[in-house]
C-alpha cells in the first residue's frame, strides 16, 4: 500500500511541475560530430536546453546524449518523460539517448521509457588534471574535497583528526557551523581569514598530500571528488550512496562505512594501516575510465549507423577545462558554426573514414 502511495505522489508531483521547453542562462554542450550532428550535454533533470538547442538548429537533423549531474528519483524521470513526449511531438526527426552513472540509474530510466545507457560522467575527467605525485610528503590522514551544503554531510569526518578539507563556499549557515565543528582541521581554502578558490593543480596538490579521501553524502551524482581521489592514487571511505560514485570502486581500496562518526575514523584508519599501492590505485582507475570511454564510443557509433567513430580522449582534448565549458543560449549556434569546431575537427565521419582521414 506504501509503494501505491509513493507513486501517486510521484506522479502528483511530476504532472504539478509547470513542462519547461525553455534553456537555462547558460548551459553546456559538447559536439561529437558535425555531420551528422552529434550533440553530448549533460543536465540536473531537465531538457529546457535540449529543446532550446533543437529549434535553433530549425530544420536541421540532430541527436543528442543527455547525461546527468545528479541522482535523478522516480518523480524527476516522470516528469522528463512529459519533457520527451512534448520535445518528440515538436522534434520528431531527431533523437535523445541518455547515460546514467549507475545501473540502477540506467534501468530506472529504461522503466519510463527511455534510451539509456550506463556510462558514468566521471569517465570525462581528465586524467592528466590529477595526477599521482610520488614525491608528494602525506601531512593528512584524509581529505574531503565538498561544497559547503548539509546534504555533503561534511560533520560525519569530525572524528578524523589529521583531516584537510577543500571547499566551495555554498550555504553560509551551514558553512558557519561546520567550519566550528570541524575547527581542528585544515581548511585549505581559508588562509589569513578569507576564502580564496583553489585551482585544479592546488587541489591536486591537497590531494597529493593526504592519505584517504572522504565522500559522505547519501544522494548526489557522479560526484567528482571521487575520481580525482583514486586518480591521485588514494583509497577512498565513502558512505552508502545512491547516484554512481561506487561503479570506480573497488573492494581492495574502498570501504562504504555506516553513516556515522565512528565508522568514518575507524574506515580510514584502516585505510592508512593498510599502506595501499597508490600507482596500482590509479592504474585500475584508468582501466575503467578507458573502458567507460569505448562503451561511449560504441554508442555514439551506434546512435549514428556507425557514421560516426570518435576516440574519446581526442574529443575530451577539445575541452581543456575538463567540460567545463558553458554558454549563453543566444551563442549556441555562433560557436557551432564558428572556427574552433570548423578548424578543430574531432569526430570521423563516414566520409572522412572513406577518405582514409
């Protein structure tokens, strides 16, 4: 009876939601492939820009992979069904193929109706950002690289005494709080009172120096705090969490501990008395980033009739900001047709494959 309540809420709650056909202020897209037109983007739950990006396109063909930044639940996919059917009723020569951090993700979507796949977004980072650092001096027991938000759950790492955190300054209460909570820590971000941001290669090197890396949220997306950390060559505690951080785990060098204090100090303890092999850390890290890559490749050729072939790492290359690219609606198709696509190709066509390019 609970479960028919729960989705009568659902679908309460999706059908309530006024239907968005609208783009976001700015909003990020991928091209990865010219002809036929390619498009990877990725979003919360929402398809505003998808829709925004096809009517500026007018009557020329597209297809789109939509992958997600968060944990999308039941109500969210519900309500992107009614995005699709509306978006198929306006667009109905183009396509939309979605990817999902997890396999529960991906069958949670396939149950609504869509075409997804499961290919975690944290196979797009950048190997080369973060980077093991043999000769970096370990100064911290553990490092938990979190926005400042109550959902990160940052008080669950008070125990950890030789603890660093990185951060991003998000709700000022809660930032309050826990900066007092966790007073004995390193606040890499804080120095001589006022918070600077750290780049990639200052967080690396954060990283770099600490022993085990923390992510403690229930709920969330790729999260990519947690690849930077096994990338760098540290194991990880994590918490039970829904949104697909665990697909890059392994037994050997990831603990999902209790929600608790305790369980969180005494994981990483363990981790550090444990004295893993941080080259064989990030190694098999790669490994399956590399595999995610092909089965993305293998997708994008399958959407396409197999015209369209592309190598990953060649086409992240395009993007040296690690997707980070983003853009005001009215500068899509100024950037599409513009130079750096144009004299930038990434993607092999089948005619430039006929053309042995």
């Amino acid at each position: 009876m609970k479960k028919v309540i729960d989705i009568a809420k659902d679908v309460y709650r999706a059908y309530r939601k006024p239907l968005r056909t609208d783009a976001s202020k700015r909003f990020n897209f991928f091209p990865l492939s010219l002809e036929p037109l390619v498009i990877f983007t990725y979003t919360g739950w929402d398809l505003g820009n998808v829709f925004h990006m096809s009517r500026e396109l007018g009557r020329r063909r597209a297809c789109f992979v939509v992958g997600f930044t968060r944990y999308p639940r039941r109500w969210h996919l519900m309500y992107m069904k009614r995005q699709l059917r509306a978006y198929m009723n306006e667009f109905p020569r183009n396509k939309i193929a979605f990817l999902a951090n997890s396999e529960e993700e991906c069958e949670n979507m396939i149950g609504v109706g869509f075409e997804a796949y499961q290919v975690s977004k944290n196979s797009f980072q950048r190997e080369d950002q973060f980077v093991l650092d043999k000769n970096a001096e370990k100064q911290y027991d553990a490092v938990i690289n979190s926005r400042l938000a109550p959902w990160k759950r940052i008080e669950l790492a008070r125990d950890v005494k030789n603890l660093a955190i990185i951060t991003i300054l998000d709700d000022p209460d809660y930032g309050e709080f826990i900066r007092y909570e966790l007073r004995h820590a390193y606040w890499a971000n804080f120095k001589e009172g006022g918070y600077s941001y750290l780049s990639r290669s200052e967080v690396s090197t954060v990283v770099n120096q600490s022993r085990v890396g923390l992510i403690l949220s229930a709920l969330e997306g790729n999260n990519r705090a947690s690849i930077e950390y096994l990338l760098c060559g540290l194991p990880v505690v994590s918490t039970p969490s829904k949104g697909g951080r665990d697909v890059f785990f392994d037994e050997e060098y990831c603990l999902i501990v209790n929600s608790n204090p305790g369980a969180v100090r005494d994981a990483v303890a363990d981790l550090v008395g444990r004295n893993h092999d941080p080259v064989k850390i990030r190694e098999k890290t790669i490994d399956k980033i590399v595999d995610y890559r092909h089965r993305f490749s293998s997708i994008v050729s399958m959407l396409t009739d197999g015209r369209v072939v592309i190598n990953v790492s060649d086409w992240l290359d395009k993007y040296p900001d690690n997707m980070d690219f983003r853009c005001s609606p009215n500068n899509f198709i100024k950037f599409l047709d513009g130079p750096y696509l144009l004299d930038n190709p990434f993607a092999k066509s089948e005619k430039s494959i006929e053309m042995g390019s």
